[in-house]
C-alpha cells in the first residue's frame, strides 16, 4: 500500500486521452486485516468483485467504496481519506454515521430496494412504509448518497482527463443525479444495475415521490447498463409510466427527458475465466476436489451453489429434489444432492429463518429417504470459492433455479469448469437464461414438478446430447468473458465523449451543452480526442 502524493497528481490530473474510471459501490473490492500492526488488503467476495477484478489490469481506476467496518476505519485514519493506491487501484472511502448507514442500508436499499426488484414481498404483509421508511429514505439512502457523490466531485473535480463514473447497483441510485448538477456534461455517467429490473407493476410499492427520484436521478446518466435487453426495456417504460415528461418516442432502449436522451443497455456480466482456471490449479481447489470425489463415490451429483438468500429459491430447489426421488424411486440410493451455501446477510431476520428452514426440509428428506449406505442431502453452510469450484468440477447436474436473478455467476462458472458434461437445469427468471437458456433445461422458479421433471430428464440424459450442450454452453462464456463486459461499457462511453468532442468542434454543429472550459478540463480537444482504444 502506498501513499497517494505524486501518484495520485499524476493519475487524477493527467491531461489527454487516458480516461480515468471511477467506480462507485457500496463495498469495496478489498477487505483489510490488521497483521502484526499493518493494515493488510484482501481481495472480497461477491458477484461485483469478482466481476469487476480484472479491469484495473488496463486502466486508472479510482474506487470509491463505504467504510463497512472498524479495519475500514482504521484504513481511512490512516491514510487521511486521500485517495491511495491499493493493488494497482486508487481506493477512496465514504465514511457514514453509523445510523445513517443503517438506515441506507438495512431499511432502504437491502430489505425495500432488493425486494421489490426480485419481487419477494408477501403483499398482504409487507412491506409497510411507515415513519421510519420516510426517516431512513431522507437521512440514511439520499444523505449517504450524496456524500458518495461529494466524494467522487472532490476527487475528480480538477482532473483535466476525460472521466468516466461507473456507480454500481441499487444502493447508489440518485448518485447521478448529484453528480450532474456538481460536474455538469464534462463527464460521463454510466450506472450498473446488478439486479434484475422489473416492469412498472412492480414499482408501485414505492410511495410516488420515492419512485419518480429513483427514475429521475438515473436519467441524468448518460446511459444506464442493465444484465438483459429485457432489464432495459422495463426501465424505459418505467419512465414512461411514472414520468410526466419522460418519453421513449417509441425506442425500447432509450428515454429522453429534459434535453437529455439516455440509453438504457444491456452489457450481460460475465465471469474471470483465465482467473477461474488458475484457481483450479491451485493445491487448495485440487486438495478440496479429491476429498468430494471420494465423498461423492459413485453417485450422481447434483449441485447448486447460492448464497443464503430467499431470491435463489434455496427451498423450492429442496422440494423438487424431493419429488424427484417420489417420482422416480429409480434414483433413491443413487444421487446426491449437495447444497454449498454462502451466509449472507445473517444479522436480517428473514435470512436466519430462511436457512433455519431450509436446514429443515434438508433434515425431513433425509429422515424420510436415507438408508444406512446413503443420505440424499447434503448441506455445507460457509465460505470456500476453492470449495465450490472444486464442486463444480464434478456435477452431473447444476440446479440454478432463482425466483429472479440479474445475471447468476454460478451458472456461467459451472459450464466453464465441469468435466462431466453436466447439464444445467435453469430458471427462465435467472439474466444467465438469455445466453445460456438454448442449452439448458429451463424451468419455471416456481414450478416444482416440472423441475423434478427436469432433473430427471438430466440424470437420464443420453452422453452425446450432455456432451453438446454442455460443449455449446462452455464456448458461449468463454467467448464473453469478464473484461468483454467492462471494456464495452467504456468504449461505449469514449465513444460518446469523442462525439461531443466532434460536434463541438465542427464549425455549424449546433452547440454542445458542454463549454469550451470544460471541455478542455476533461481533457477532451481536437488534438486529444480519446479514442476506444485508449
Ligand atoms: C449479484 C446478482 C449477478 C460461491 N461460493 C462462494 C463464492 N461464490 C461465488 C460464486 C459466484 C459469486 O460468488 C456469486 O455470484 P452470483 O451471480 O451467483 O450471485 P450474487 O452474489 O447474488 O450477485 C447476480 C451478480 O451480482 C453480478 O452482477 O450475477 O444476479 O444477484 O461467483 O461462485 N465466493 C466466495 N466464497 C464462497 O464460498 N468468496
């Protein structure tokens, strides 16, 4: 870990075509330990990081990320909260109240925000927007992000490079629009949504005022990324329905509002691959691996691999297996069904019960079905990436059945390293099943007769067609690998950038918002026009 000083001069405030990129996200990429008195850095967990660890491979990256514990704390005393180079990445933290995050986090983004966008309400019960929803919303989610917006303005404000701002997912949705009204059209906004988008319907549960500063802050992006085509789409006709003066004249992708047309695309996330594959080389993973197949024996596998959240349908993938084995006794004494969860959010009362009970229905199959030479179940709760690649290696098949999903990495990590011409059985809600959904078994989240159906259309599969498919799957993610997704993102927005340059220096072109002073600030002229290559 080095101080920022010249470093951070040279690479904030750098004149010419080398963009900087910011991203913005509630977690950082790094968990920091204190070893022998030292703050030691460690690479975190999570969809997000995992996508997001090869790109500062080849470009400037600023990251700003919130302070989530006492290491972070220590972190930001330490370096004075100035920007600070960490494993090839400028890392900057916002340092809320303990309360306000709280409220950001634990009543807006997490519980209300999460929910609605994977529909997991129990509508006749919650949610209920009270006192407290109204209190969290004002002082917790707009104040923190306003301050991530606050932060990014101090780093970035005096940069003479072209800067792209990448804010991640649903925890920093007005984030845009704070930053507009602070740097004006100089730079380039760009959010990621994670999460599955949902149509207008959905949307209804938040109070209007709520909903319209959601929608009206993205619009002030320059284009929003979503997992899917059909992500996007909901987004534009959201604006549509809910704001008075948002219109999409007839484009699935775009929605103009104020003098600005924003695109709302689609940029599938991928996964790692080369990373990936030298994780399965590594002592650990080939250790982990010997020990399941010899757990395993000669038994099928099937696999899946979540995080303990109720949107992956943890239960309803239990219960099918279940009737899997009523339907078709012919695979009693012969399967596995092997569970990999990862704790997540287990301070949240929902997720606590949901992995009491699926403990639960766990136990009650295999109290109902187990012999002395066999139990069909098996749940391992806790955190191993090498543990589940391990796995993955070796399934015959992979259940990835979530109730809605915005991309799911399992699933693309799976057809990459199985060697067992393992068939996916797929949700048809899952963002994964538009690029892989031709080769697998789909199913409906809900359905879970027709999943046991699926399942044992996969154990009995014939070798050749388990072979095609899973051959066709494994081409189709390693020719879309990880850094695909970012570099798209950002050549998307170099490319904007070098129009506006254009239109601003072609003599008759009506004027560009962006000023002469600006324009110059951002490092973007006629003799420094970035180019998607840079
Ligand atoms: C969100 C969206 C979207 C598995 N076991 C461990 C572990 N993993 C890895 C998996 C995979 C990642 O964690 C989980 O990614 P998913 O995509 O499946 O799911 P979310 O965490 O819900 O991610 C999702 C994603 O963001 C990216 O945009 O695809 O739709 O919900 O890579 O293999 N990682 C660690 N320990 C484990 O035990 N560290």
């Amino acid at each position: 870990m080095t101080m920022a000083g010249d470093l951070l001069d040279d690479l904030l405030n750098t004149a010419g075509p080398r963009p900087l990129i910011v991203i913005a996200s509630n977690r950082g990429p790094f968990k920091f330990k204190e070893k022998d008195g030292e703050l030691v850095a460690e690479r975190g967990s999570g969809g997000l990081v995992t996508a997001l660890a090869a790109l500062a491979e080849q470009y400037d990256v600023l990251w700003v990320a919130a302070a989530l514990d006492k290491a972070d704390r220590a972190w930001i005393e330490q370096t004075g909260n100035k920007p600070t180079e960490v494993e090839n990445v400028l890392l900057r933290m916002v340092h809320p109240s303990r309360l306000r995050y709280d409220q950001y986090y634990n009543v807006i983004a997490n519980p209300l925000l999460w929910f609605i966008q994977h529909q997991l309400w129990d509508i006749p019960r919650a949610p209920s927007i009270t006192r407290e929803t109204w209190k969290a919303w004002t002082n917790g989610y707009v104040a923190i992000n306003k301050l991530f917006a606050d932060v990014i303005v101090d780093s970035v404000k005096d940069s003479r490079r072209p800067v792209i701002i990448f804010p991640q997912d649903y925890h920093l949705y007005l984030v845009p629009r704070f930053l507009r009204e602070c740097l004006g059209d100089r730079v380039q906004i760009q959010p990621f949504v994670h999460i599955p988008w949902p149509g207008p319907d959905a949307w209804r549960i938040l109070p209007e005022a709520i909903r319209s500063d959601i929608l009206v802050s993205l619009m002030a992006s320059d284009r929003i990324g979503f997992q899917t085509l059909h992500d996007a789409f909901n987004f534009v006709q959201c604006c549509r329905f809910y704001v008075p003066d948002a219109h999409s004249h007839g484009s699935r992708s775009s929605i103009n509002y104020k003098g600005r047309k924003v695109e709302a695309r689609a940029y599938p996330i991928s996964i790692d691959v080369d990373k990936i594959r030298s994780v399965l080389e590594e002592g650990e993973t080939r250790l982990l691996k010997s020990q399941m197949i010899n757990a395993i024996g000669d038994h099928r596998l099937i696999l899946r691999v979540d995080r303990i959240e109720p949107s992956k349908n943890i239960l309803r993938g239990l219960e099918a297996f279940r009737a899997l084995l009523e339907m078709y006794p012919e695979h009693r004494g012969r399967v596995h069904m092997m569970c990999l969860l990862v704790p997540s959010r287990m301070e949240v009362t929902e997720y606590t019960d949901y992995l009491r009970e699926i403990m639960a229905q766990a136990g009650m199959i295999n109290a109902e079905f187990s012999d002395q030479y066999w139990e069909p179940v098996r749940i391992l709760v806790g955190e191993s990436y090498p543990r589940a690649l391990a796995a993955m290696q070796l399934y015959d098949v992979l259940l990835v059945n979530p109730i809605a999903d915005g991309m799911n990495l399992v699933a693309k990590e799976g057809v990459l390293v199985n060697q067992r011409d393992g068939v996916l059985v797929l949700s048809e809600r899952a963002g994964v099943f538009y690029e892989l959904g031709d080769q697998a078994l789909v199913v409906s989240p809900f359905d879970i007769y027709s999943t046991a159906q699926a399942l044992h259309q996969a154990l009995t599969m014939p070798p050749e067609e388990r072979h095609e498919r899973a051959e066709a799957m494994r081409k189709q993610v390693e020719g879309a690998d990880v850094r695909q997704w970012f570099y798209r993102q950002v050549d998307d927005a170099l490319t904007a950038l070098n129009s506006q340059a254009r239109n601003s220096s072609t003599p008759g072109t009506p004027e560009s918002n962006m000023s002469e002073a600006s324009r110059t600030e951002a490092g973007v002229s006629s003799d420094s026009t970035p180019t998607a290559s840079a």
